[in-house]
C-alpha cells in the first residue's frame, strides 16, 4: 500500500463531491453508486435523497431484509414487506427518533405477525440505531486519493445472526 492511498476495507463506502450544485455528492459502495444532495429549498439540486432520508432508507431495508430471512426460514406465507420509516430531532443536540411502521401482506396469524414484529427489532440496523456507535475521524494525506469501495456480506451476516441463522 503507498503512503497515497486509503486500505480498502469491508462495506467501505466512498462519498465524494461531483461538482454539481452546492450540495451534491456521489456515494460509492462496490459497484453500485447512489447520488445524494439536498432539496431545492435548502440550496442543493433536489437530485437525491438527503443523508437523513438515507438512514431512514437503511433502516428501513435492514428491517423488510431481516424480516423476509427469517419468514422464509419459517416457510411463512409473506407476499410483500413495505417499511415506512419518519426521522425525527428537534434539535442537534436531541435524541434522534425514529418512526417505523411495517406493513406485511400475506395470511400470517397474529403470533406470526407479533413474532415478526420481534424479529424487526433485532435487525443490525435497528441495534447499530439503537446502541449508538463510536466514529473514529482521521484525515487523509493532502495528495491521497480514496481506495475503490470493497463490498462484503457483512449485513447479510448480521441479518442471518439476527434470525437465528
């Protein structure tokens, strides 16, 4: 590894500035890449979802994802899983609060319902959420250049520990 470059390492994501409007970045995660930016109203393009709508997006994936594992462990009868997910904070130095409603649509009977609602709050997002995390903040050599993003099957992971897998 030169002294130039960032070690890839596992779910690395890269973000970087396009150039277009204010706001507006590029979010590298293997080979798929997603544009963020702020709405018109707050001085960006409006050209994707702002980073507030992406945590809401992760969790919201995590959660249809863990789900969808662990009913077809069980065999059960889900034809679709929507999660609806509203972030909330009243200021910057408040709890975050998170709203998510999950719809399951399939002949599931109560306790299947209820057990699934179980599984929804183990799923690695929800905990990572919920546990808070610690960010380790470096900066990188003025001339270095950021390292391809590397993709890895760390959230399935977590999922599939999260159903019992």
């Amino acid at each position: 590894m030169s002294a130039t470059s960032i070690a890839p390492t596992p779910e690395a994501v890269i973000v970087a500035e396009t150039g277009r409007g204010k706001f507006q970045v590029e979010a590298r995660a293997g080979s798929s890449a997603i544009v963020i930016d702020e709405p018109v109203s707050s001085g960006g393009l409006g050209s994707g979802p702002n980073p507030y709508d992406l945590l809401c997006a992760a969790l919201g994936a995590c959660t249809a994802m863990t789900i969808r594992l662990y009913a077809t462990q069980k065999q059960w009868s889900v034809a679709r899983i929507s999660v609806r997910v509203v972030h909330h904070r009243k200021t910057l130095t408040a709890r975050d609060a998170f709203d998510r409603e999950i719809m399951l649509d399939g002949d599931l009977s109560d306790e299947q319902r209820t057990r699934l609602l179980q599984i929804a709050e183990r799923c690695p997002v929800h905990l990572t959420l919920d546990h808070g995390a610690d960010i380790r903040t470096t900066l990188a050599p003025v001339q270095s250049k950021p390292a391809d993003p590397v993709a890895s099957n760390q959230h399935m992971d977590h999922v599939k520990e999260a159903c019992g897998a």
